[in-house]
C-alpha cells in the first residue's frame, strides 16, 4: 500500500424524472465516496472527468474540488458526495481522477475507476461499476 493514497468508490443512478428520452436527454446522479486509504493526511485539490456517451462524444471536465468542497482527510477518513451529468444517450460511462496534495507536500492522482451510466426501467438494478 502507498504511503500516499486515495480509494474511490462509486455508485451511478439513471435520474427517469430529470431525464426526458424524446429529446435525447439522460440525467444520472453518482455518488462518490474518497476514503484515505495512504498513511499521510491529504487534501482533495482538484478533479477531472472523462464522460463518454454511445455515440463516442466525449466531454472533459477539469475543475477545483469537488461540490465547492476540498476535504482535507487523515488516514481512515472518509468524504462523500453526490453529483450528475447529463447524456445525450441512453448508456454511457465515466471515469477520472482526483488531484491530491499530502500534508508534507506530495502531489498524487486517486484514480476513479471506469463505471457504466445506463437508463433503464424500473427493474434493471443499479448500475454497475466496471472493474
């Protein structure tokens, strides 16, 4: 284990009430929880999202922290939180990364694993994380 280190994990949900299918529009909500995992306290400085949707559309999303928030978290300590995006598709997936600086200065990247967006009825479970 690396003495610096962030573990993300993710749950996707497909928005039906926010999402309107006759014009293209797909709304989906994620919630992000970053948990030190590393032996170093570390603030969350910054992010950045890949969103790729069905049709091969990417957008590229970089900004600072995340929902007005950079959490400074000592080893153990967890932060979580919800956000959206919305597609042009039915089916998609996202992925990205987090910008992290350590309490004695080290910067390292806390990877988010690729996870699928996917609208569906009622009966379809919740999305599923790719591994």
């Amino acid at each position: 284990m690396s003495k610096y280190q962030f573990t993300c994990e993710v749950e996707p949900q497909y928005l039906s009430e926010q999402s309107s299918p006759e014009e293209d529009l797909y709304a989906f909500a994620y919630t992000i929880t970053i948990t030190n995992t590393g032996d170093v306290t570390a603030q969350l400085i910054a992010r950045h999202w890949v969103i790729d949707d069905a049709r091969g559309h990417t957008d590229e999303i970089k900004g600072l922290g995340v929902v007005g928030n950079q959490p400074l978290l000592r080893p153990g300590e967890a932060f979580q939180y919800t956000s959206g995006t919305r597609l042009h598709t039915p089916n998609g997936t996202m992925r990205g990364s987090f910008f992290c600086v350590a309490e004695d200065g080290e910067r390292f990247e806390a990877p988010v694993p690729e996870f699928a967006l996917q609208a569906g009825g009622s009966d379809s479970g919740p999305a599923r994380v790719l591994h």
